[in-house]
C-alpha cells in the first residue's frame, strides 16, 4: 500500500528575476502564461522563450477544444521544456503537453492513447488554491460529454514548482478567497478521505491551520491584511495539494462539477457551495470517524464548541466572502436530479473516495437545500 510520494521539487523564490536565472529559461522554453501577469511580471525580462498566453484559447475554464488548439500550437514548435505561469486551469492545461505526442484532448483524458511522459514540467503558480503544481491530476471538461474530467497519472506530475508569493499581488479579492477556499476544501476532504494516512494527514492539518488562521486575520483586520499573507496562503494550498495528491478529494469536489461544466462558476467557488453542507452530511452519516479529527482542530483554530464547527466555519467563510443560492448562479429546480445523475455517471473515481459514499438521494437532498 502506497503511503505517500511526492515528485515535484518545490522552490520559494521572492522575486521573479532569481526564478528566470535559476531555471535558465532558453528559446527551447514554451512558456504558458496568465497575460496580466506576464506583462506586469515578465515582459521586462525579455525572455528568449516561445510565449503564448492562456486567453488566446479561451477565457471559461479549461475545455478540450481550448486544450486541442493549445496542443496543436506546441506541436508546431521544437519546445523540449514547458513553463506554466498562472492559476490552476493554466497548470491543468499545460500538463496535457507533457505527454508524448498522440491523440487530442479527449483521445489522451479517455486513455484512448497511451499515457506517457516526454517533455518536463515547471509550474509557478499565481493563485493559492488549485495545488495542480505538486498534482498528478489535470481536470478538463469534455464539451461533447458535458461535463468535467480529471486525468491522475504520475506523467502529468510537474517536474518544479516555483512559488513567487510577489505573483498573487495583482489577484482580485474574490479569486483570492476562492481559490483560497478551494485549498482548504483540499486539505479536509483528503484528510478524511479512505486514503489518508499518517504522512498526509500532516499536510492536512497544517494546511487547514494556516488558511482558517489566516482568513481569521482578514475578518479581523479586514481585506488588506492579505498582502502580507500571501506566502503563508501559497504554502498552505501547496501543502494542501500534497495532501490531495496523494489521499484524493471526495464529494464535494464530485459535486461541484456540475455547477461548473453547466454554469461556468469557477472551480473554487463550485466547491465553496457545497462545501459546510457535505461536511454536515458527512458528519450525520458517519459521525465516528476521521471527521472528528478534523472537527477537534477546527474547534481548536476557531476557539469553538466542537457541536457548532461547521457552522463557524460558514460564519468565517461567509464573513470573508458572501455564498448565494446555487438559483443565482442560472440553476433551475428540474436540474437537480441531472446533476446528481450527472455525478455519479461521471464522478466515480471522487465519489467512491469519499468519507462516506453518498446515494443519488443524499445529493439531491444536498442540491435541494442549496438551491
Ligand atoms: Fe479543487
């Protein structure tokens, strides 16, 4: 039984500058790039790489037919190395190049093609959530299936992770806090996840500590204390993807996919709406368990009755940044039962790691109390 592996060297750096001279970026270098970030952070370097920017394929989150177009302009070139600078969707893209050159987005996600790694990776990421630097997994939605895939093979482990906390600077609040959100979703759902282990539960519960602690410092201090937070929330959600690369995420990333495929709600707030009321229904169903690890730290960070956790969790949550009705976002009442359906069509590999195994009905009953 595998406990833990972790292939990704991982690299702080305080500015962009000493990362450049560090990797030794050259013109065999295929830089993927967030624009807003390359031109604030980059352009001045006048790297002698091949760069292109993600919004040249789309802006909604990474689709195969964005990841088709992307493969076919790096085919073109005689790139040996790929640098993946932006948020989780650009370093999920980027991966799909790592694989030896066979098949389209569909052909390599369905493993019609074998999956193989020929080029290196080096991810730099400029939110703090996704963790797809130190993953394994790369999550694209398949437009003629309608909805979300993830790929876990160890081809699409990135190589380097470079973490430049000066990158999140130019981050608007709420893709902060989402993305934020989204790391702290990781560090629960995988320490309570069938996979969790004694080597990833530290991971876990270190990353937790850090982000809770630190949006408790923004709803003290107020929005502006992020600046002086960004490396603690970077490390935290790099953490927080060791975590879930190697123990999985369970049903509240299942369940988010279908918000995002149909609604195009962004991955990070996809998840806060299910968040607290998985946890609850985790917690009803199977009250003895890892869950009450997890509650017992949380008690502890949020100075808390272990009873009321989860609710001072959404209390912090909500207080940091507002959550709506899943109707806000377009979702109509009839589409419940197909985003369940949709689920467990789909989300297998999630489902069946999860804390407990959720039924159609129990996912229902969820969508319906958050409509
Ligand atoms: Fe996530």
């Amino acid at each position: 039984m595998q406990l833990f592996k972790q292939f990704t060297k991982i690299n702080l750096f305080h500015d962009i500058q000493s990362f450049a001279t560090t990797v030794k970026i050259d013109e065999k270098d295929f830089i993927l790039a967030t624009k807003s970030v390359f031109e604030k952070h980059l352009r001045v370097l006048n790297l002698p790489a091949h760069i292109i920017f993600r919004s040249d394929y789309g802006h909604s989150e990474p689709t195969d037919i964005m990841t088709d177009a992307l493969i076919e302009d790096f085919r073109k070139t005689d790139c040996k190395r790929i640098i993946a600078i932006g948020g989780g969707s650009v370093i999920d893209m980027a991966k799909v190049l790592m694989l030896k050159s066979e098949g389209n987005t569909e052909d390599i996600f369905l493993r019609r093609v074998p999956i193989i790694k020929e080029h290196q990776l080096i991810a730099v990421p400029t939110t703090c959530g996704a963790g797809s630097e130190v993953s394994s997994v790369s999550i694209v939605s398949l437009t003629r299936k309608s909805t979300k895939v993830g790929l876990a093979d160890d081809a699409i482990t990135p190589d380097y992770a470079a973490l430049i906390p000066d990158l999140l600077t130019d981050m608007p609040y709420n893709i902060f806090v989402t993305s934020a959100i989204d790391a702290l979703i990781h560090a629960i759902e995988s320490f309570v996840c069938p996979k969790a282990n004694r080597y990833t539960d530290l991971f876990s519960e270190e990353a937790t500590r850090t982000i809770v602690k630190g949006f408790s410092s923004i709803r003290a201090e107020g929005k502006e204390a992020r600046y002086r937070l960004f490396e603690d929330f970077l490390i935290a959600s790099n953490m927080a993807g060791i975590a879930f690369a190697n123990a999985g995420t369970g049903a509240v990333h299942a369940m988010s996919y279908p918000l995002s495929t149909k609604y195009g709600v962004t991955h990070g707030e996809a998840c806060y709406q299910m968040f607290t009321a998985v946890f609850q229904e985790y917690q009803q169903q199977k009250p003895k368990g890892k869950i009450q690890r997890i509650i017992l730290l949380l008690a502890d960070i949020l100075n808390c009755e272990t009873a009321e956790v989860f609710f001072k969790l959404e209390e912090l949550l909500q207080n940091i940044i507002p959550r709506q009705p899943l109707r806000e976002y377009g979702m109509k009442e009839e589409e419940i039962e197909e985003f369940a359906d949709n689920v467990i069509e789909l989300q297998e590999r999630l489902l069946s790691q999860s804390y407990v195994r959720f039924s159609r009905e129990t996912m229902c009953r969820i969508y319906r109390a958050l409509f």
